[in-house]
C-alpha cells in the first residue's frame, strides 16, 4: 500500500487550491517523529518472539498528538505514517484541538494467546512510556486492538508513571473510564454526515438503496443505522462474499447469521443469494459504504461502481486514480478524514471526560457527536460549493488552512 503517497497526493492538491507554500507543506508532511522498536516478549512455550513496532508523532500544532495502535502483520512505517497524519487532518476537519498519531505492532494477533498479546502490550507502553501520556500522545484502540488491550496498556503506563493517568489512553472499558458510545461512534458519525448531505440534496433516505462492504464493527453498525433511516440495504459484503437481495436484506438476521458462522453468505435464501466479496462495489445500490479494508475502488473497477454517493468508513478504499475516475462520472465521495471521523471524536469526548472526572450519558455524547459531525460537514461542504472542488478536497485544504494557521502562531513557519 503506498498509503503515505496517498497522502501526500491529497495534501498537494489542496496547497495548489489554497495557494500554500512548498515550505510550508513541506514542514506539514514531515512527522515530528518516528519511533521504532522491537518489542521481545516470552511465549507460552517457553521461547521468545520479537516484533517490530512504530509511533509516528504528526503535528501537534494544534493539541496533543492522538491516534490508534494496530496489531497487523502488514503494520509498516509507511502505513503507520499515512495513517498519523491523516488523523491529523481528520482531528482538524471535525475542530478537535489534537494532532495526530498511529502505532503499529506488525504481529499476527490471532496467532498468539490472551498472555502474549497483553505481553506484548505492556512492551509496547514500555518501550514508548516516555513519549506517551494525556498531554502529549493519547493512543486508542485500532486494528485488532480492543478496549481490554487499552486497560492493559492503562496498568503499564500507570505502573511506570507511579500515579492514576487515565487520561493516557482512550477506548478503555468503562469500568476504569470509558466513554458511552464509544463502540458504535465510527458508524454513527459517518451516517450523520450522509444524513445531512442527503437533506442538502433534497434525497430521502428511505426511498434509495445501499450496499456496505464489511461486516465487522464499523460496517455491521453502519448497515443497521442505514436500515433504521428506512434505507434498503441491498448487499452485505465480509471477507468470504457478498449477499445480494435486491428487495431488500434483514440486516438484524444476516448479522445474527454472520455471528453465529462465521459469514453473512450463510444467511442465504430464496430472496437472498451469493456473490463474489468484490461484487458489493458493483452492485445497483445509490450508496456505496466501504467499511472494510484500503484500495478497494481502483483504477481498474472504479468505473464499475454504479453508486451515486459513496460514503468511506474504511481509512483510504479509494485510490487517487479511482478518486479522479469518479469525479469524472459525478460521483460524490464522502471522504474518510470527514465520514469516519466520529471515533476520534468520542475519544476526545473520554479524554475531556478523563481529565474532568465527568461522566457524561450515552445520549448525551452521542448529542455531542452529532452537532460535531454536522457542523464538521457543513463547514466541508459549503467549501467545497464555494470552491468548485469535491469534499475531499475541500476536507483536505480546510485542515490544511488550520494547522498551518496554528504552526504560523506557534512561530514554526
């Protein structure tokens, strides 16, 4: 994946809409800092296994750096730093006052056990502690990461602090600080934005279609949203294939399917039948929702898609080749550092809640969450009408406006 390309690509096109110097973009795509180390742990067996592990720091002009920690086996410098400083960005679209981070662990979790992988865990805050912490970089969980990892990494962290910071780290329990909303946040933010986006146009969500590709957390809550605004969801994709049924899918019963065998191809039917897992970005759906993995539409299929609107859960489905493609063929794409950015949100609801000792409601952070996204979105969009350029653009050169605003005022330009 050449993620941090990417990335670039997108910050380039927005520093020509707006004018900004190469100095300054170039002070902007370069990490404040790159950590590396190899995490040594003991194994069950009673050997020794090591793993490479990253923290990029990305701009903290604005806050704080934040961002998740993956374990993944194709976890990588370049991917992790891709995924900092679009956290970065992402922060600034929604007005959040933090900068932006990502770690990484390449480890194929599944091949380890419960012990090992809270091993390697605490070997991580370990080998970080001293660039970590509520004032300056606030981790989460991502990848294959879960909220009983954060409270592992919370112990170490605390440990070696020698004092209670739950401020530390977000996505914890809520039993050591938590925040309510947390596990449905990513898909609720995404579906507001699209809310509010369809209201601009004058579309009424029930009467249109759509197709999500992922059924994991992001993807599986995004598909119930959907069908609870009345919206058929006409293809449900996972790992293993895509289930069509053009009337219309029982979300409620293919998720349940899903869970109970492992795949949403098993929920099968008269009215519901299998395709191929690459089928959910062809299908005749209004909405695409790729909730799943990266460089999913391409230059080979994007002019496959037959979507109106796609919405991206998922951090970079879109390639830029595939991004111009669709921009051709007036396809809106809601963009991942806007649509996807109610995770990061919620963390920071935890973070302002860690660090006051409140407690807010599960209503009233999800009241929070959405006056966030729709102001986040409105402000996008009416840029982008402005402008003339798509909302990835517009997301883009707005983040790109305001961090290099705030490096002006801290003198590091």
């Amino acid at each position: 994946m050449a993620a941090f390309h990417y990335f670039t690509h997108n910050l380039r096109k927005s520093a020509e809409l707006l004018g900004v110097s190469d100095t300054a973009i170039d002070v902007f795509k370069t990490p404040d800092r790159t950590l590396r180390a190899d995490l040594t742990i003991a194994l069950d067996d009673g050997g020794t296994a090591t793993f490479p592990a990253y923290r990029v720091q990305f701009n903290n002009a604005r806050g704080p750096y934040k961002g998740g920690i993956r374990f993944h086996p194709a976890a990588d410098e370049d991917e992790v730093s891709a995924l900092a400083a679009m956290m970065a960005v992402k922060c600034t679209v929604v007005g959040i006052p933090l900068g932006g981070a990502k770690g990484g662990v390449a480890v194929d979790p599944k091949k380890l056990s419960r012990a090992e992988l809270f091993a390697l865990s605490r070997a991580y805050v370990r080998a970080f502690a001293e660039h970590l912490g509520p004032d300056i970089d606030i981790p989460a969980p991502d990848v294959y990461t879960t909220p009983e990892i954060m409270a592992v990494m919370l112990d170490e962290y605390e440990s070696i602090m020698g004092k209670s910071l739950p401020g530390m780290i977000t996505g914890k329990p809520l039993s050591i600080g938590g925040s309510e909303a947390r596990d449905t946040a990513t898909a609720r933010g995404a579906i507001t934005v699209l809310e509010a986006l369809l209201k601009d146009r004058g579309l009424n969500p029930s009467q249109m279609s759509a197709a999500v590709q992922g059924a994991g957390n992001a993807g599986a809550e995004a598909a119930h949203l959907l069908q609870g605004l009345g919206t058929s969801v006409i293809a449900l994709a996972d790992s293993r294939g895509t289930l069509v049924s053009e009337k219309g899918l029982d979300v409620e019963a293919v998720l349940a399917t899903k869970e109970l065998s492992g795949s949403v191809l098993n929920a099968a039917s008269a009215t519901a039948h299998q395709e191929s897992a690459a089928a959910v970005l062809e299908s005749n759906a209004d909405i695409l929702v790729p909730a799943a993995l990266e460089e999913q539409i391409t230059g080979a299929n994007a002019e496959k898609v037959r979507a109106s609107i796609i919405l991206e859960i998922a951090n970079g489905p879109i390639t830029p080749e595939a991004d111009d493609l669709l921009k051709t063929h007036a396809i809106t794409v809601i963009p991942d550092v806007l649509a996807n950015a109610g995770g990061v949100t919620v963390s920071y609801f935890e973070w302002i809640q860690n660090r006051t000792g409140e407690r807010w409601s599960h209503s009233a952070v999800e009241t929070k969450l959405t006056e966030t996204m729709q102001k986040a979105y409105r402000e996008v969009a009416d840029f982008a009408r402005e402008r003339g350029v798509t909302l990835r653009e517009a997301a883009y050169a707005l983040a790109l406006t305001r961090i290099v605003d705030a490096m002006k005022v801290r003198g590091r330009l």
